[in-house]
C-alpha cells in the first residue's frame, strides 16, 4: 500500500543548514508523535533563518515590525538527539541563545505574532491592497517591495485585473478568462509539453542500463528535470483546436503535438527516438485562488523503454503560481511524484517539499527507488532548479557503507539575462532550426500573435490573439451548424477513461499516421526544396473558410 502515511524507513532525517559561511546538516528523528508533526510542519525551518529576515510588514495604519536576526551560533546535536535538544542550548537543557532575554523561540513567536496582526489589518479591504508588502521567496537581501514595482504589472492594471478575476475565486479558470499578453510568452502550451525532452538523454541512459533500480533512478531524474523550466512565471499561449508542434534535430527524437479538444482544452503528444517511447494525454485543471493558482495535472504520462521493454507511468505533483496579480509572482510544485514500472511494480516516490518561510525547502527533492516488496534500493535526493544524486541504501534507506552519492543530472548552464528566463533548450523550440521539413501549416511557430510577441510588438500580439480567438468560435458555429465534430489528424480517442489524484481522463492515443507522413516527405523529391517557412500562413481550422476570415 503505497501512501504518504507509510513508515518511512529512514530513523532519522537531516536538513542542511549554513550560517557564516559555515555548512552542516540538522539530525533528527523520523518518526515523530502526529502533534509534534503536525506542530513542526506549521514552524518555520529555523536552521534556514541564516538566509534572510523578515521584511518590516505594515500597512498604512499599523507601526512595522521586525524579526530579529538569527543567533550566530546553532548548536548541531549528533544524531538520534531530539529534535528539541537541537534547538536549546548546547547542553541540551536551556533555550537557545539569540541575543535577547527571551530566547530564539520567544523572539520568533513574537515576530509571528506581530506578522499576523499587520496581515490582517492589511488585507481586510480585498479591493485595495495598498498595505500588502512583498516578502521575497528566495530569501534574498534586495528590497523585495521594489522587485515588486519593476514587474509587469502597472498598478492600474493591477486593480482593474483584480476587480474582473475576484469572482472567480474557487473557480477552474482554465478557459474561462480572456487574459492580457502582458502576462505571456512566446511559447504555447504544445511547445512547454516538448520542453520535457531537453534532457531526454536520460531516457536513452534508463534504456542501456543494466540495473533495474539505476533504470528507476535514472528516469525519475528526467521526470524531474523539467522543473527547472516551469518554474518561469510567464503563461503559454492556449493551442488552437487542431494545432501542431513538430520537433526534430535534437537527440534523435521525433516529437509531434497537437491539440486534440478546446473545452476542456486537452493536449496529446507523441515523441520517440532509437531507446524510447513517450505518450501524454494532459487536460490541465486550475483553482483560482484571488492572488494565486493552483495547477492540476490531469494527464497520463507513459514511456517505453525499447531494449528492456519496461512500460513506465507518470504522476506528478500539483504547481502553484504565488503572488499571480499582487506582489513578485514565483512558482512551487509541492507534493508527491511517483513514478511506476508498469511491468515489474517497482516505484520511485520523491517528495517535493514545500516551500516554508524565506525560501526554506524551496526546491528540494528527497526520495527513494523502491523494489516491488516495497524495500528501498536507491536514496534520490537534490534540488530541481540545480542537480539530481542518488546512492544505493539499505533496508532501513540509510547508504550502504563504502559508496557514494552519484550526480545523474545536473541544469545546463542558461542564457544570462533572459527575458523570459528562457534556457537554451527553449530558444531551439521556438526556432525553426529544430522544424522538420515541408512544417505543418498548423505548427505554433507560425502563430501571428506568438511571433508578434517574441518580436515584441506586444500591441500586434494582442490583436492577433484576438482574431486567432474569433475565428476560433466562428469554426465552432460551423461545426454545430454543421452537425460535425472535430476529429483530430494525428490521435485517436478512445474509450478509455484513467483515473488520476485529480479526476478522471479521455485518453488519446498516437494514431501511427504521423510516421508515415513524416516517411512520405522525407523521401519525397521536393522534401529540399527553398520554401521560408516564415511565410508560411498558420492554418489549423477545420473548413477553409476560417481560415480566410
């Protein structure tokens, strides 16, 4: 029974610290009363607190308040100490010095308390948000408020925004608002789905190894490595019904998207080289939430691996986007990734923590490569904005004696001052160096309104997008007028319904016709010939009068 409430095998858990240059790891037990548990979770990780302080937090009528700085010395017990010695003194009996006469733990409980009453006095008007101060994520030491005010967001865009998306609080706004280009980039969502082939190497790796749990390790590392680039906070443009993505000339892939529903939106892809097989059906789900939104990724993700013929499943965690129209906007992806052989039983199941106070945990992964029997076999842990390690452990997951953590994947090095925060990987996908010859007219690179933006002719963009958006309905009232339905070119829906943490799901399958078309060209003597596919006018609609509106 595989659940988040199953004894974990480790006896005792570490958290890495640094203050003054100095770097260590907290030891603790694992297994904790539920209170203590419970109580801990609602705690600040207070070996972090060396990474930032609190900013003064006030609004218009309330006197700021400040967190004092954390104490310069951490007593760091050895393990199997309790977790309360490690945060009193260093004989384990007294409180930890902090610089006051109230100790650390008096010293944060106040700045807590203090923190609780400003927030309420700020946000009790909805509407205005003037008193609401930007708390930095990362931890850092810029002036976050002023990291604020250099963003996209015009305060009149700001509360004008605020006014119309209120009432939808609760809501699955997936497609059911109309949003600005402002809050955009250059990409799509079948383009951001392609995004998970940048480090598809691993996948070829997973296939050439000989060792099961390695092969588990190393394919959850790939699942994980497009973390990296979700965490830009920019929207993709939604895909027009009967929209395409093709990629080639990286890895020996062959990728081909497209998509398959507009309400609810749905995307397939199928992608394959010499090693694997990849298939996803997604329908995203969203919960908007007043200044944040929640993501759910409803979707069936499989690979094949070619040589061992292992089927492989994907679950992913949930993401959050923070601070979406107030304050400096950033992503977290809390929660349980699993990722299951469908042909052996065997799992990983990595944790993504949370993110706590000032950037604590934020990015962290921890888990373990697990055999059918439910043993542990390999300890996985990293960050997902930096590297992957994994080593093999015992049954208790603790590492075997005489070996040590492996790096198995580590983030390219990224284009410095991007605009976008695009990695290298990103720009190939917008460009037509990685387009397949005689490019389907109905491919995202050639959208107008995409192309406007990432020329940054923000006013054209949005225009485009609407005509786009028009004619979009104008096919719907064709094909009700019609009595037809859209039937997607290079998918088949079946009658398959899979289940997932967040609802269920129509799956649709690759149909094979891709193939034989890409087959066709590639030997086809006018497959060189000097058509610019800059030229080349975006047509996804179903009748050709749509496409001339």
């Amino acid at each position: 029974m595989w659940s988040r409430t199953r004894k974990k095998p480790k006896k005792y858990r570490t958290r890495r610290w640094e203050v003054g240059g100095h770097r260590g790891h907290l030891a603790y037990p694992a297994t904790r009363p539920a209170t203590t548990r419970l109580a801990l979770l609602d705690l600040p990780r207070l070996p972090f607190f060396s990474r930032g302080r609190l900013r003064d937090f006030s609004s218009s009528s309330s006197s700021s308040t400040r967190l004092d700085s954390p104490p310069t010395e951490i007593f760091l017990p050895p393990p199997r100490r309790d977790i309360a010695r490690a945060m009193g003194s260093k004989d384990g009996s007294g409180a930890a010095s902090s610089g006051g006469g109230g100790g650390f733990f008096s010293s944060i409980a106040a700045g807590v308390r203090s923190l609780g009453t400003a927030v309420h006095k700020s946000v009790n008007g909805l509407v205005g948000y003037e008193g609401l101060e930007v708390i930095n994520p990362d931890g850092g030491t810029e002036d976050a408020e002023a990291e604020a005010l250099r963003g996209r967001w015009k305060q009149e865009d700001r509360d004008s925004y605020w006014k119309m998306m209120h009432k939808y609080i609760g809501a699955d706004v997936t497609s059911l608002v109309t949003l600005p280009v402002i809050i955009f980039e250059p990409m799509t969502m079948l383009q951001k789905m392609a995004e998970l082939m940048e480090y598809c190497e691993l996948l070829d790796k997973a296939d050439e190894c000989e060792d099961p749990y390695m092969r588990m390790a190393y394919a959850s590392a790939w699942a994980v490595s497009v973390y990296f680039a979700y965490q830009r906070t920019w929207k993709p443009f939604n895909p027009i019904l009967g929209e395409t993505y093709e990629m080639v000339n990286h890895q020996g892939i062959s990728f081909i998207a497209e998509q398959v529903s507009h309400h609810p939106p749905m995307g397939a892809a199928h992608c394959e080289n010499a090693h694997f097989t990849y298939d996803i059906t997604s329908k995203l789900k969203t919960k908007f939430l007043g200044n944040s939104l929640e993501v759910y990724p409803l979707g069936r993700t499989r690979v094949s691996l070619k040589k061992s013929g292992v089927k492989l499943e994907l679950v992913p965690p949930l993401t959050k986007v923070n601070n979406l129209i107030f304050g400096r906007t950033w992503v977290d992806s809390p929660g349980e990734m699993v990722l299951t052989n469908l042909t052996t039983g065997d799992k990983v199941v990595l944790l993504f923590q949370p993110c706590g106070w000032f950037g604590a945990g934020r990015y962290e992964v921890d888990g373990y490569v697990y055999s059918a029997a439910e043993e542990p076999k390999i300890m996985i842990t990293g960050k997902w904005n930096q590297s992957m390690s994994c080593q093999p452990c015992d049954q208790e997951g603790d590492p075997l004696p005489g070996t040590e953590l492996k790096e198995i994947w580590r983030v390219a090095p990224t284009p410095p001052n991007d605009k976008y925060q695009y990695t290298h990987f990103a720009h190939k996908i917008n460009s037509f160096d990685t387009a397949p010859k005689k490019l389907l007219a109905s491919d995202s690179r050639l959208r107008p309104d995409r192309y406007a933006l990432e020329k940054g002719d923000m006013s054209k963009s949005g225009s485009e997008k609407s005509r786009l958006e028009e004619q979009q309905r104008a096919e719907k009232r064709t094909r009700e007028a019609k009595g037809e339905q859209f039937t997607p070119r290079w998918f088949n829906r079946t009658d398959e319904i899979a289940p997932t943490p967040w609802g269920e799901l129509e799956v649709y399958e690759y149909n094979g016709k891709y193939t034989e078309h890409r087959a066709a060209i590639d030997s086809s003597s006018v497959a060189d010939d000097d058509t610019d596919v800059t030229s080349i006018e975006f047509n996804p609609w179903q009748y050709s009068s749509s496409s001339s509106q």
